[in-house]
C-alpha cells in the first residue's frame, strides 16, 4: 500500500525568508565517517536487494576509501591567497579538470584494488589487475576522462576504481582546507555556476534535504568527487535554475512512478524521488532525511536503478553523475594499460 499526503511546496522565495539568512552555505563531509557511513548504508540497503552483490561489492569499496582516507599523507593544496582569489573570481578552489594532481593517488587506486581482489567476485577481478599493473600515466588518462566528462579512452569497468580513488584524494583536500580554516569561516566561496560543487566544480550525484541544525529542511546538492554539499534552494532545478516546471516521482510498494506538477500537489511520502524539470528535460534525485535518516546519496543512487529507468523512459535526461557506476560506452576501445614503471 502506497501512502501518499497532501503538501503544499513553499516557493523558493517563502524557503529563502523562513531561513532567515541564518542557513549554511556549505557543509563539509565529515572525515572520519564520511566513506566508512556509504559502506554501512550500502549494506543495508543490499539485503533482499536484486543488486545485492554489486552493493556489497560497493560496500567493501567504500570501507576501502575510508582506510585509505585515514592514512592519506600530505599533498599540495592552495595557500589563503589562491583561496581568496578563487572567491573573488567566483570559480572552484580545487577545480576537478584544472588542479595540478599529486600521483599519491595512484598508490590509493593500486592499494584499493588490490585489496578488494582476493573477496571480489570473479567478472571484477580482471578489471582490479588492471588498475594494479597500470603505469600512472594510464591511470592520469583514466582520471583525465572521468574528471572532464570526455568517454573516449575510458575502461568503464575500472572507472569506478579509479573513481574511488579520486574521490579520496579530493575529500582529502576538501577537509584538509576545511579544518585548516575552522573558525575563519569556509575554505570555498560561492561560484558563478551554482549548479556545480563550489570546491571543485564537479556536477552533483543527488541532492538531500537535511533534517537537523541550522539547515533544518533546507535541500543540499552533494558533490560527486568531493563529497561537499553545498545549498540550492529547494524547488529550483539544479541544472536550469527554472523553479516552474518541475515534478517529483518516486517508486511506491508496486514499483510504479507517481508524479505532480503543481505547487500543491499530492506526491509520495518516499525518502528517495526524482525532481524532474520539464524545460530542460532533466532529472537529480532528491533525497529526505526526515523520512529516512539513514539515507546516503551515493548508495541510495546505486540501489535505486529503477527509478532511474522509469525516469528515462519518460524523456528525461540524468543531469547528476555518480562516479561509481557510468553508463555508455567510450567512442572508441579503450587503451591497454601499461605496466607500472616510470609512471
């Protein structure tokens, strides 16, 4: 039996006066958990799941980015005066197809792999020997595709490794910043694209809508790379800004899609939609804590494939990326990997 309430949606405006200029711009992932809290919630969310393997596969990835994070060493990051300079010019600190990388994080792809080898099941285990006899100029081409959105070149079975990897590195960077200016205000200013991470310009995996503290009902977009969330008023698409044309649909006991257009309408009392806009045809999930607490955007994103589906049945087009599972196919195969030396 499917649930359903009937709500009235505040404008954007209304939301904005309610808050009283008190909400948080930015929160940043909380370092010590902010993996080790996707391998718990994927979990769970693979028990009776029809992806359950790939979950938990997803699962022990996830751990393995944590441990990673834990002991990452110290890398380059921009000093106070390239911060200030980014703010003032409204673009990210960190700019995900622009930073200079360390190749640090090639020893975190390698380490990764290897240890998810032995458990992974047996169609992984080739692509996790790829990523550790690979030469780092493979894994900098690899990184160079997944950052900048171009497939062509791009082994879609490593990407989520080599992902995971990045995703490390950046949250490094991210929470390093961020508790170097704790109690001077945030590392990273708004930027002229408010639909792009303001750390490092990356697209969101899905937005989330918090349900304690200051930012109590406010929705966040969370970044794909570096796991930042930054606000965007709710009922506002995230990739057009339009605030007239949207929807929201979700799955209800049955596995079918329900959906509303109007200020007041009637939708599901889901933790998990789809807000689709219909003047740019796109779609970013959207995610309740108040309904579920334990929802976490990229491991909800994974185990909600289905709506996925049904939404692009429809016409939409996804507007988020989740880095851990890439769909299409590169333009052309992608190069071998070369041994590591050298690189």
């Amino acid at each position: 039996m499917t649930m359903t309430a009937t709500v009235r949606v505040m404008t954007p405006e209304e939301i904005a006066a309610r808050a009283g200029g008190d909400t948080a711009f930015l929160h940043a992932p909380v370092r010590s958990t902010v993996f080790a809290e996707r391998a718990m919630r994927l979990r769970q969310l693979a028990r009776g799941h029809a992806m359950g393997d790939f979950l938990l596969f997803m699962a022990d990835l996830a751990q393995g980015q944590q441990d990673r994070l834990e002991g990452f060493p110290s890398v380059p990051l921009p000093d106070a005066d390239a911060l200030d300079r980014a703010a003032r010019h409204g673009v990210p600190a960190l700019d995900a197809a622009d930073w200079p990388r360390d190749p640090l994080w090639h020893g975190v792809a390698r380490v990764i792999a290897a240890d998810l080898r032995d458990s992974a099941p047996a169609g992984a285990k080739e692509a996790l020997s790829r990523v550790i006899d690979a030469s780092g100029d493979w894994l900098e081409r690899q990184a160079d595709c997944l950052l900048t959105g171009v497939m062509e070149g791009l082994d879609l079975a490593t990407a989520p490794l080599v992902a995971a990897a990045l995703q490390v590195y950046w949250t490094h960077m991210a929470t390093t910043l961020t508790q170097r200016s704790d109690g001077r205000g945030q590392p990273f200013g708004r930027t002229d694209d408010e639909t792009a991470c303001p750390c490092c310009g990356s697209r969101p995996v899905a937005s989330i809508t918090r349900s304690s503290g200051e930012s109590l009902g406010q929705r966040y977009l969370h970044c794909s790379l570096c796991s930042l969330q930054w606000h965007m008023v709710r009922i506002k698409c995230p990739n057009c800004l339009s605030t007239k044309s949207l929807a929201y649909q979700s799955l209800d006991a049955a596995g079918t899609a329900e959906a509303g257009g109007e200020p007041t309408q009637r939708v599901a009392s889901a933790a998990l939609q789809a807000e689709t806009c219909d003047d740019c045809g796109s779609y970013l999930k959207i995610m309740h804590t108040d309904r579920d607490p334990f929802v976490e955007p990229v491991a909800d994103d994974l185990a909600s494939l289905t709506l996925d589906l049904l939404v692009s049945e429809a016409g939409y087009q996804r507007h988020g990326i989740n880095l851990m599972l890439l769909f299409g196919a590169p333009d052309t195969p992608p190069d071998p990997p070369p041994e590591k030396g050298g690189g």
